[in-house]
C-alpha cells in the first residue's frame, strides 16, 4: 500500500505491507520511506505471502496470547 506524505503526495511517500482478510482483521507488518528504498523484492513479496497464510490462520485465543506477551500490538 502506498501512503502519501503530507504536502508531498504519493511519490514522496511511504510503502507499508498490511496482510488483511476483509472485514475480519488486519496486521500491519513493515512501512518505510520510498526515499529510503524503492521497492521491495520478489523473495520478500513471496517471504510476505508465506506470512499471510500463517497470520491469517491464528485463532482469536493464539492472537490474544501473542498480544498479552507482546508479540502483536493492537492498535
């Protein structure tokens, strides 16, 4: 996902990786300046989707577990 930096608009931004599973939940996973990198690789969008899968399938109870260690955060 691309956000946009104030006064700057996308092309100045930033990258975040969020792994979503509509109207069910979402995690946000990495965000970084475009000026600090341009993209993120192959490896990394197959490293990226490998997680998915395993985020995606935690249940309720593992994610409260993950968040009371502080393994997650909710925000």
């Amino acid at each position: 996902m691309r956000l946009a930096r104030l006064g700057e608009g996308k092309s100045g931004g930033y990258r975040v990786i969020i792994i979503f599973k509509k109207e069910e939940r979402t995690f946000f996973v990495f965000g970084f300046a475009k000026s600090d990198r341009g993209n993120i690789n192959q490896v990394e969008i197959r490293g990226y989707k490998e997680l998915a899968k395993e985020y995606l399938g935690l249940t309720e109870e593992i994610i409260d577990r993950l968040v009371k260690k502080r393994k997650f955060i909710e925000i």
